[in-house]
C-alpha cells in the first residue's frame, strides 16, 4: 500500500530522530551542521542598516529599531533577521536629538562668524546689513532661550533639582506640586509655559513727527534770546515780536497777555515756579511782573541799560541776565529793584538758570564763560572755561546733586558736563553742530538737546552712556526755544521758521505717582495740526 502513489488518505511518515527539513529562504552551506549558527554579516552591512535606521525620518522616538512598516514587510524583516546575530553592541539613544544639537551649534559658528566680519570690516558690513530694530532683537532674543528651554528641559530639571543650597518657599512648592498632577496639551513644556507668561518690559516709541503744530508768525531767529517757556498750570507763554500771547494746553485757547508797543520788543519770558505770574524781560531793559490770570501787569523793575536775553525764578527771587554783562538777583516782595548784582562777564548773559535744590545759579555767556554762583558771595565759586563758544544751553539734572550741563555754539558743538560740588569736567560730547538748548527728563535719568547750525536737530540722549535714543528733524531754521511740559513727557520746539512743534519723547510721570497725568494734556483732539 505504500507503493501506491494514488494512495493521499495520509502523509508520507518522517523518523523523529531526523532534522526538520530546510526551509527554501534559508541557505546552509554543504559543510555547516543543523544547529550551527550562520556567519556574521560583514561590519559593512551592519553600518548600513544602522545609518538607514538612524536617518530614517519615521523612527520612532521611543523604540530606534522600530519602524512604521507594513504588516507584510515587517513580517519579512522578522524572518530574515530572526537567524542573524550581531558581532557588536548598538546603543539606544532615544533621548538624543542630533538635529537641534546640529542646529544649534550651527547658530553658534554663525554668530562667531558674523561677529568676526563685522570686527574686521565694520564700515562696509553695517552699511551692507543695517542693524536690527529692538523690537525684532528683543523678539529673536526671546525665541531663543523658549528653543532652549524646550530642548534642554530635562538638563536644566535636572539640575535645579540637584541645587542643595537653593531656597524654597512653601509657597513655591505648592505651587509646583499642583502643577504636576494636571496632564497638559500644550506642545511645549511648564517651564516655556512660565516664560511666554512672565511680564516683558515694553519698548518706549517715539514718534518721529510732532503730534501738534502751532504757527508763530514773528518768532525771532535770535540765539540769545528766551521767548517760550510751559508754566506748572499747563499755559505756554509766547513772546512774538511786541507782543505775549498765552496758549492753554487743556483747552487750546489763546489770550493776548499784553502788547509793549511799537518802541519794545520782547525779549525774553519766564514763568514762576507755580505757574500763576510770568517775568517778561524787554530790548529796553526792562522786567515787567505780569498776573497770568488777569492780564494784569503788577510791577516794572528796571536796572538794565540793554535787552534783557535770560531769566530764572527761584521762589520769590528772579535772576535776569542782560547784554550789560550784569546779572541782577530781585526780590518781587521788595520795593528794590534789585538786592544782589553779580558782575564776572565780559560779554552778553544769554544764559541763566538755578539748580533743583535752589542753592546754585549758573551762567553762561557770550565770552565763552560758564559761572557757578551762590548766594553767599557775589564772586563765583566755580569758573568753567572750556567751551569756544556762547554758552546758552544750560541745565541741572534734577536726579544727582551737583550735576550740570551746558552747549557751545557754533564753534564749540559740545555738550560738557561738570561736578559742581567739586568743580570738575565730567565727560565731554561733540554733538556736531551749534547746541542751543539743553533739557533733562524729569522722569528718568535723559536729556534732549535743539540744534542749529548745520543739521536743525533734536537729540534725545542716555545719560550716562550718551548714545543717541532718537534723532527729531522737522525745523527748517535753527531750533532756538525748548520747554517742557508739567509732567515732564511733552517738549515744545520753536524757530526761525515761525512754528511750534510738540514732541512726545519722554515717559509721563505715571510709573513714579501710580496715576498718569496724560489726561490732563491736550485732552482736546491730540494729533491736530493747529494753523
């Protein structure tokens, strides 16, 4: 019955004590017994299949010998790997991100290499690449530290964990132990999370035009003259030609404050420290005392024998300069016309102003000179003599005692700054062209500088550092007068060109009282042009 081959009623009979028979995908060599392994696979192979595994874009984060293959290929690779055997050990490496470590020191060779360009050729790279604005800086800044803190999460975890002497409060571990029993969706981590949310500190604008334009029609083009100045009530007084006009920020409103005829010109104005009376010197010589809210004019005092180009209030004490070369201290609750005359320039006065704290009275005048004064003497205490040019601008820094500056002309284009309490030059500028005003921020530790000759320019400066923040044209004429709002965020520019322009440079006073004072200014229609 065996030897029938029609006979299919059961399979042919194997011996048990015989091999299983050869599977037709699997080659043995002729020599090779049954339970012999087959030979390695070369170090080439290996290489290979580990380089496709490692640069296959669907590697699987968690597994690296894993692919997203088909059931069929999978079933294949299966079979065909399940009788190879390594000669060496593959690590695992799950955790490591080769693409964003070579991005990342990519960026680094990068910016060491920019930077060495810009060392080495500076004049043609930054014309070339002109610098990044700070809002893109301060936003590229911010992308990179969230990259990693992103990719080097677990490093830094690590490590702030291993911190033993790094304080805790109570408060700060409750806080982190209810944050770690929430499963977050969010693609990025807590700590990324804690720094898109924390608090930035926003970057200060300032408009390159002015947001309010009034005609001045006999605005003189003179540089020793003082013809605008703000009052604390928020009116600014005008001097054009004979006459005083007052504008009123809050209302716009104009009044004709008094008109010294056809034989006098005004030539210099000066409001009280409280905004109620104004000082307004004339070409005569003259200091007349005018009540603001009256138009009504209460004293003339007379003393000088040429115009009267500066005045400065300290309480009930006026300081006025003239092209006499005098500088006369008057008491207004005296029925002299002067207490205190302080002679030391050759030439005119064409600048005066007292320091904060009202102890010192500074001069500048057309000889170059820079006085320092007090009450006490009648000679000056300090002497500066190295401007080469009229000294008009000055200034005190209402935040350091003692601080001054002061601007040279046309010949001189500096701004120098003085330690008055020990009489010494602090730190010089060449500003390139004529300095005519100079003004601190109440604010914070700035200062803007008015220009002529030759760039018609307002500067707004850092102190201490002196690097420009903002650069202000518009003028067509020298700009000679310069006057600060009350809360200390809006200057007034005025010149040749018969127009007062205002600028919004400075922050307002609202981090300092907690309220802002903005809607006190201008609350009719900011932004208009006034003709």
């Amino acid at each position: 019955m065996n030897s029938n081959p029609n006979n299919l009623s059961s399979p042919p009979r194997r011996n048990l004590s015989s091999p299983p028979p050869t599977p037709p995908h699997i080659r043995r060599s002729p020599g090779a017994s049954p339970m012999q392994p087959p030979p390695s696979p070369s170090r080439a192979t290996i290489d290979r299949e580990y380089s496709h595994r490692l640069n296959s874009p669907f590697r699987n984060s968690h597994d690296s010998g894993t692919s997203f293959s088909s059931p069929s290929s999978s079933l294949n690779s299966s079979v065909n790997t399940s009788l190879e055997y390594s000669d060496r050990f593959i690590p695992s490496r799950t955790h490591s991100n080769f693409s964003a470590s070579q991005t990342l020191a990519e960026n680094a060779s990068n910016n060491n290499n920019s930077h060495n360009s810009n060392t080495n050729h500076q004049p043609s790279n930054t014309a070339a690449h002109p610098p990044d604005p700070p809002v893109q800086q301060n936003t590229s800044a911010l992308l990179n530290v969230l990259l990693k803190s992103e990719l080097l999460e677990n490093g830094r975890e690590k490590e702030e964990e291993g911190n033993m002497m790094r304080f805790k409060s109570p408060r700060e571990h409750a806080q982190e132990d209810a944050t770690k029993g929430f499963v977050s969706l969010s693609p990025i981590g807590s700590n990324s999370h804690r720094l898109l949310s924390s608090p930035r500190k926003t970057m200060r604008k300032i408009p390159k035009v002015p947001f309010k334009v009034l005609d001045a029609p006999a605005l003189q083009d003179d540089f020793y003259l003082n013809l605008v100045d703000w009052s604390a009530l928020n009116v600014l007084a005008v001097g054009l030609g004979s006459c005083v006009y007052l504008w009123s920020a809050c209302t716009s409103k104009v009044t004709k404050l008094c008109d010294l005829g056809p034989e006098d010109v005004v030539t210099s104005v000066s409001w009280t420290s409280r905004g109620t009376h104004l000082a307004v010197g004339t070409n005569l010589g003259e200091t007349q005392i005018w009540e603001a809210a009256k138009c009504k004019k209460i004293r003339t005092m007379r003393g000088h024998s040429a115009r009267v180009g500066t005045m400065s209030w300290m309480g009930h004490v006026l300081a006025s300069g003239s092209r006499d070369r005098l500088i006369y201290l008057r008491d207004v609750r005296s029925k002299e016309p002067f207490v205190t005359k302080l002679a030391g320039h050759k030439q005119e006065v064409c600048g005066l102003k007292w320091s904060a704290d009202e102890s010192q009275l500074a001069s500048g005048g057309n000889d170059n000179k820079l006085f320092i004064w007090n009450l006490q003497s009648s000679q000056p205490v300090n002497r500066f003599n190295e401007h080469t040019a009229a000294v008009k601008a000055i200034a005190w820094s209402p935040h350091q005692h003692g601080l001054l500056c002061s601007g040279g002309g046309t010949a001189d284009r500096c701004i120098r700054f003085w330690n008055t309490l020990s009489g010494s030059s602090l730190n010089c500028i060449d500003t390139g062209s004529q300095v005519c005003n100079l003004q601190w921020s109440k604010n914070c530790n700035e200062l803007v500088s008015t220009h002529g000759y030759s760039l018609n320019q307002i500067i707004l400066w850092r102190y201490p550092s002196m690097t420009k923040i903002a650069t202000l044209t518009g003028h067509t004429y020298r700009v000679l007068y310069l006057a600060m709002s009350p809360d200390g965020s809006t200057i007034v520019t005025g010149a040749g060109d018969e127009t007062l322009r205002f600028w919004q440079v400075f922050p307002d006073s609202t981090h300092k009282s907690g309220k802002s004072t903005h809607g006190l200014l201008f609350p009719s229609s900011p932004g208009s042009v006034v003709r």
